[in-house]
C-alpha cells in the first residue's frame, strides 16, 4: 500500500435532542496506524478522491475573532512541533464544535483528522463521517441493530495539500473540499471552522480548457472525425488525470491532441490566445465528459447520443423543440415495435369485445 499514515484523530460529536447542545467526546490520544486503520484510510482517501463536486481554495488572511485559535493556526504549530497531533485535533475539534452550535446544525457525527502520505504527496484531511444504523441476524433469527460509519454519505470533507501549502502559502488551491449539497448551505460552517475561502474554480478552468480545445480544432480545420477524435482524446487523457487524483496540464494536453499535419501545438495556441487557464490545475470531470456526449433526463424521458451524431442522425427543431432520431439503435428498434405490437393486439381485443357487447345488447331486443 503507497498510503502511509503520520497521525490519526477520532473526535465523536452529537447533539442533545432536548436542549440541542452539541456535545464533544474526544477520542483516545494515541492511535496506532494497524493495518484496519490504514486500510480505512485508504478507502476514505478513495472516496474523497470520487467526489466529482468539490472546490479548491487557501486560508483567510482574516484574523481570528475573540481569543480563539483558526484552523490554520492551530496545524501550523502542530507542523512546527510546537504542539502535539492529539492536541491541535483536539481543538480542532473544540473549534468545530463551536461553527456547528453558531449555525445550530444537525450536522453531527465523527471527525477524523489525518496527516498522511500518498503518492509522494503529503496532505491532511479533516471529515466528519455520519452514522447509519445496519441490521444483522443471528442463527437463531434474531434481528438486532448496530450503527457503523457511514463514508458513502461523506459529505462534509476537506484535504490541504500540505507540500503546495508550504511551497505556495499566497497559491489559492492548496485545499479542497467537497461542495455543499444542492439548495443547502451545510458547507458554509465546514469551510468557516477551516477559515477557508474559495479560489481556484475548477469549474471554469475546465470550461476554457474545453473552449480551447474547440477553437484549436476549428482554426486547423480538423474534419468530424478528426474532431471527435480529439474530444475523445481529451477524455481519456482527463479520466486517467482523475482516477490518480493528478492535475490536468496544458503541456501533456498539447501532447496528446496535437496535429501532425498542420504542425500546430496546443499549448502554444493557448499561450498565443492568452486564454484565462492555469499552466495546470484539478479539473471538472462533468464538464469534460460532455465534450463527447451529449445527455438529458426529464419527465419519464432519458436520451444520450454521441456529439458526432447532432445535425445528422439526430436533429433538433428549436421551434417545436422536438427531437427526430434517424438510424434508431436495433435493441430500441426491437423494443418499440414490440410495444407497437402488442399496443395493436390489446386495441384489436377491445374493440372484439366492445363489438361482441354490442351484438349481445341488440339480440336482447
């Protein structure tokens, strides 16, 4: 295994339903990283890494309000060894604990804080995993309930890349973390106990780097096939950047998409348009996956075609907003004229016994 734990924190934190005081219960002070630990880690570090919605920002440079440490504070006097691990998660903790009562919040759960190492990089991630009750049953059928963390729900998490940290205190995405839930602002007390603001926005860069792609293939005149090949290109090579948690770059972009033919580079085309994009930085994988195809949902109706498809075997009418599909996909196909047919057989039956009812009232007369 290439993930190797520094030091580990469990904090539980709850809420009394008759008064709603948050309540701290800290964990023990040292915890030895045994293989479960280390396992556990490395399935939540994987989890983290899935998150298709997360931000990317740095500290505040605001001051602390009243006597209280930030975050920020509190883990620099850890990393200087002024302090121990156990110490700063405690008050981390303690600090956490605070942004949920001030928000008066049912967030609760437990926070582990980890200062680990993975792939030559190292980070520290904070997360608070809620709790899900499970059933079990034993030989005698006997149903009883216990409760286990539950990290598919991890919603509240964020990770400093400690090494982009130190080297680049003024950088603007040293930390990332997950985006609050759509309608919901539960992120917004995460990101206060951090001390956090939001920079980087992956989001757009993504969106300029695909602009950028779009407008590269149309200047060097690349045909449809040239230019499907391309976006699917990009694909891949951004899929591979996200399942190892790396950073697109221009650079390695311009090498895979680059054009034997006209002899022109990528990344030299981006430096000459002066497009507003990082030299490199963690890219929106939803934004990417739609340079090749495109997908809706809505109203019982779900359609996805390939984007080399539009104009041709699928057109669009703006004016009736209708879609027309040539060359039906055979299982469709196979499947519609089924349903034609037995929506013919069930209409013949009908109006059989409809007849058959008619002739049966006439005879009474």
């Amino acid at each position: 295994m290439s993930l190797i734990i520094s030091n580990i924190a469990l904090h539980f934190l709850t809420k009394k339903e008759e008064t709603g005081e948050v309540v701290l219960r800290l964990g023990p002070e040292n915890v030895a990283a045994s293989s479960k630990i280390e396992n556990f880690v490395d399935a939540l570090h994987k989890i983290y890494n899935s998150k298709g919605s997360k931000a990317y920002g740095h500290f505040s440079s605001m001051p602390a309000e009243g006597e209280s440490a930030r975050f920020v504070d509190i883990m620099e006097s850890y990393l200087g060894d002024v302090q121990s691990f156990y110490q700063f998660s405690s008050q981390a903790a303690n600090l956490l604990k605070n942004e949920i009562e001030k928000y008066d919040l049912a967030e609760t759960g437990y926070l582990i804080i980890c200062h680990y190492e993975y792939m030559g990089g190292r980070y520290l991630l904070a997360a608070v995993i809620p709790i899900s009750e499970h059933y079990s049953v034993d030989g005698e059928l006997n149903i009883s309930a216990d409760q286990h963390l539950d990290t598919n729900k991890l919603q509240l998490a964020a990770r400093i890349d400690l090494f982009d940290y130190q080297d680049n205190a003024e950088g603007n995405r040293y930390i990332s973390f997950i985006k609050g839930r759509a309608g919901r602002k539960v992120s917004d007390f995460f990101l206060d106990f951090l001390s956090c603001e939001e920079g980087l926005n992956s989001k757009e860069q993504t969106q300029t780097l695909v602009q950028a792609v779009e407008d590269y293939v149309a200047v060097n005149q690349f045909d449809a096939n040239e230019k499907q090949q391309t976006r699917k290109e990009l694909l891949t090579y951004c899929k591979e950047q996200k399942e190892s948690a790396q950073d697109v770059s221009l650079q390695e972009i311009g090498n895979v998409i680059k054009s034997e033919e006209s002899g022109s580079d990528f990344y030299k085309f981006c430096q000459e348009q002066s497009y507003p994009i990082e030299e490199s930085f963690p890219h929106d994988q939803a934004v990417v996956n739609k340079v090749t195809k495109y997908a809706g949902y809505g109203n019982g109706i779900s359609l996805s075609f390939e984007r080399s498809h539009f104009g041709q075997d699928v057109v669009y009418n703006p004016s009736n907003e209708s879609i027309t599909i040539f060359k039906v996909p055979p299982n469709l196909k196979d499947q519609l004229l089924a349903l034609i047919e037995s929506n013919a057989k069930q209409a013949s039956q009908s109006q059989a016994a409809i007849t058959s009812s008619s002739e049966e009232s006439e005879d009474e007369f």
